[in-house]
C-alpha cells in the first residue's frame, strides 16, 4: 500500500474538523456571497471558552462545551447585527465585506492572544481516550467522535436545508434575495440564522481540535486557510461539497506530510487553493452557474 492506514486515519480525522469550519464558510457564502474570514476566529473561540469555563471557571467537560457554543452563536450574533447588517445597508460590495470580515478576524485573534497569551491550550477530556484498531489504523474514542459528530452535524444540516421551511427559505434567499424580500420573507433574519448556524458550527470545530491537540490564538490562521481552502475545492457554493472537499484536503496533506517535512502541509494546502482558483474555481463538486446548491 503507498500510504499507511494510519496517515489515510489522521488525514481523515483532521479533515473532518475542517470540513465544519468549510460548511460554514460555504453556508454563509451561498447565502450572503462573501467570504466570512472571522468564522475561523469563531473556531478558535470555541475551543478556548471550552477550556477557560473547564480550567478557570471549573466547570464539567458538557457544561463547559455548552456555554462555549453559546458564547460562539453570541459573537456570531454581534458580528452579524452590529457588523455585517449595517455594511449590506450601505450597499458595501463582497470585497468591502471580506474586508471588513479579515479585519474582524484580527480583532478576535489578537483578543484572544491579549486574554489567554500565545501559548498553547488543551481541553482535557474527562472521560477515558482509549485506542482502538479499525482497518489497520489506531483510533482514539476522541478521535472516533470527531468522525461520528462531524457525520451527525453534516446530516442535520443537509435534512434542515432541503426539508425544513427555514431552510426553504434559505435557499430562496441564496438564490433570489431581493425577490424574497418583495415577497415578505425577512431575509435579514436569514442572514442571522445562517450566521448563528456557521458560528455553532466553528464551535464545536473549535472544541474538538482543542481536545484533540494543542491549540494557540494564531491556529484561527490556519483554520481560516484549511477551510476556505477545502471550501474551494469542493464548491464554496454547495455547502456538502465543501465539507467533502475540506475532508480530501485533510488526507491529502497528511498523504503529503508522509514524504515531506509536516511543515509543508500548509505549502502543500496553499498549492492546493491555488491551482483549484486557476483551473476549476468551481470545485469539484460545483457547477459553473453561480446560485446555491446546498
């Protein structure tokens, strides 16, 4: 076999912590059309409220995960109706919004560095992390419930999209926001659900990279780059490919990282971006007429 199980496991157990930081990137795009940079900050907030409500404030491992969702949904929250809100009022382009978004971002990261300092974090698991062998690779329980939730959450979201009238909605907004508006549905109120549902998404991201390995206020970078990256592979504008292409990115860097220094999965991520913007913006799994396929 050209690659060990075990890199194909530990590709697939990161990739599927990005594929949620892409869904919400892609969710926010198909329905907003620009690129919500500070949702990888979002991330990153959730894994550090997890371990600060743990560590500092002595709560149980669920409590602690409960309340860092709800401070996620929270600064979503504000990011939309204090941030994003007014600048589409104002009729600002998606370059403005990306912009504005990346300056969000930095604001975020920095607080956190100003807060918990640049050192890295861990959440400690309160239950046992025992090893299992699965089709020739070692799988920790943490590991194991990263995959099943990553599933979980993505079949939620896919039932909510295309089942539930909220979700009607949605894809009404993403296709056709100014008709949907003539039409009385309150598309300022879907633009907030779909953030509180990205922003939920980046927490429990967050929560399980940080039980997962060590985690600094600066990873918020790399997650902003594995996602929108994995997000671009599979269609930024279809939120299911972007949570499989995010996934195929994680096992090809760690297939990468297999012949190569670990370092350069992030050169090997950027190449990635690169060529798909160059030859199929699309994504594998998008199509060329621009409008959400999620």
């Amino acid at each position: 076999m050209l690659f060990p199980p075990q890199v194909l496991a530990n590709g697939l157990v990161i990739g599927c912590i990005y594929s949620l930081v892409a869904a919400g990137y892609a969710l926010v795009y198909s329905t907003a059309r620009f690129i919500h940079i500070a949702h990888g900050a979002t991330v990153v907030a959730g894994g550090f409220a997890a371990y600060y409500f743990m560590n500092t404030a002595g709560f149980g491992f669920f409590p602690a995960a409960a309340m860092a969702l709800t401070l996620c949904m929270a600064l979503g929250a504000l990011m939309e109706l204090l941030y994003y809100a007014p600048l589409r009022k104002r009729k600002a382009t998606a370059t403005m919004m990306f912009i504005g978004s990346t300056g969000l971002f930095l604001l975020l990261i920095n607080a956190l560095i100003l807060f918990f300092g640049g050192e890295g974090r861990m959440i400690m698991l309160p239950f046992g992390n025992p090893s299992f062998e699965l089709l020739g690779a070692i799988f920790t329980l943490w590991q194991l419930v990263i995959i099943a939730a990553t599933i979980a959450l993505m079949l939620l979201l896919m039932y909510f999209i295309r089942r539930s009238d909220w979700g009607l909605m949605l894809r009404a907004v993403a296709d056709q926001p100014a008709l949907c508006a003539v039409n009385g549905i309150d598309v300022e109120r879907i633009h907030l659900m779909v953030i509180l549902i990205s922003s939920l998404l980046a927490g429990v991201a967050g929560i399980m990279i940080g039980a997962e390995q060590s985690m600094r206020p600066e990873s918020g970078i790399d997650l902003v780059l594995a996602g929108f990256t994995g997000a671009i592979m599979g269609g930024i504008g279809t939120i299911a490919g972007a949570a499989l292409g995010a996934i195929l990115l994680g096992m090809v860097q760690n297939m990468g990282a297999w012949f190569l220094p670990s370092t350069f999965k992030y050169a090997i991520g950027m190449t990635i971006l690169a060529a798909f913007l160059v030859f199929r913006p699309q994504g594998i799994f998008g199509a060329k007429k621009e409008g959400s396929r999620a």
